[in-house]
C-alpha cells in the first residue's frame, strides 16, 4: 500500500532540494513522477521548483480551486506515475490533503509532501495541520539556529531584520523576510 509522507521543518532546511533528488532517483530508475508547487510561491519563475543550491524544476501548481486527485488521476492514466511530489505543502487546504491521501488510499501512489509546519506566529498552516493529522509517515529535515540549536521556528523579519509580530499569515519570501530561529532565540525577538 502506498503512503502519505510529510516531509516539515523550519525555513532553509533543504526541503525543496531534497524532494528534488527524490524524484530524480525515481527518474533515473525510470519511473515517472508528478511534482507540484504552491501558484502563490513564485519566487523561482511560475511553476518553478528551486531549491538555493541551484537544482530546480518545472512544477504543476496548485491553489485552493485545484483538484489535485482528478489532475493526478488523468496524468497516471496517460503515463502510470510511480510517486507524486508536493513543494510548499503548507499551503493546500484541507480537501486537497484528503485528495492526495486517496492518491495513496484509492491509486497506490505514493505521495511525498514538504512543507513549513509553522508560520512566523508559531501557528499551523492549514495544509500542515492536516498532513501532521492524516500522514502515514511524518519526518523532520533539522536545520540549525544561529545558535546552533535545532531551529523549529519561523521569525519574519522586516527590511532592517527587526521582527514582525503581525501580519496575514502568508508572506512569501527567503532569506530577506525570515530566518530560521530555535524557540528559545525566537521567543527573545519577538519579546517575550
């Protein structure tokens, strides 16, 4: 049986890099493989996934209108995929996660998500909250503090690198807009 992997962790951890070389491994095997993106990330070019040490890749999107089970489907019945893979997961809504678990469930196939567990407010991601909730195998990509603590948060930082407390919860960006803090030192810049 196919299973539903999320792949979390604080910001540069190598996410994106690491769903890449799983899919080439797929590739270089020969099996065919599906990879996604969030349409609001367009950070790389649209439908672009690229990871900072320079491997990258077109990519599907998706937004909260897409059905990721039906588009899945229709590509699997043209070329039988061996695995679909999810940049950004943080970002699909609860229905598209029950979606790619009957990828898994329904289609055998299995299906890798990477995402942020967390925004800069400490707080879920709506995709993230189901993926922790539905996920056959839930697995953390560490990255370090500056501190050299494990980092697990998420700090937004501002054109001078002072900390943002508020905001809409998404806010795309890299290394200019956060940094990636362990719990103990995001605690201290965001007072208290």
């Amino acid at each position: 049986m196919a299973k539903l992997y999320f792949y979390y962790s604080s910001m540069n951890a190598g996410k994106s890099a690491t769903l890449l070389q799983s899919s080439f491994n797929y590739r270089e095997r020969g099996m065919a493989t599906m990879l996604w993106t969030a349409a609001i990330d367009d950070r790389f070019g649209h439908g672009r996934i690229a990871s900072r040490i320079g491997l990258e890749t077109d990519a599907h999107l998706f937004d909260p209108a897409v059905d990721i089970f039906a588009a899945v489907a229709r590509q699997h019945e043209a070329t039988p995929l061996s695995c679909v893979l999810i940049d950004e997961a943080q970002f699909l809504t609860r229905d598209q996660v029950w979606q790619i678990a009957r990828l898994c469930d329904d289609l055998n196939i299995p299906v890798l998500c990477y995402g942020l567990r967390t925004d800069f407010r400490g707080e879920l991601f709506e995709g993230s909250a189901h993926l922790l909730g539905l996920a056959d195998t839930l697995s953390e990509i560490k990255t370090v503090c500056d501190c050299g603590r494990k980092a697990t948060m998420n700090l937004r930082v501002d054109g001078r690198g002072d900390a943002v407390r508020d905001g809409a919860q998404t806010q795309i960006g890299g290394n200019d807009r956060y940094v990636a803090l362990c719990r103990r030192h995001y605690r201290e810049q965001m007072g208290g």
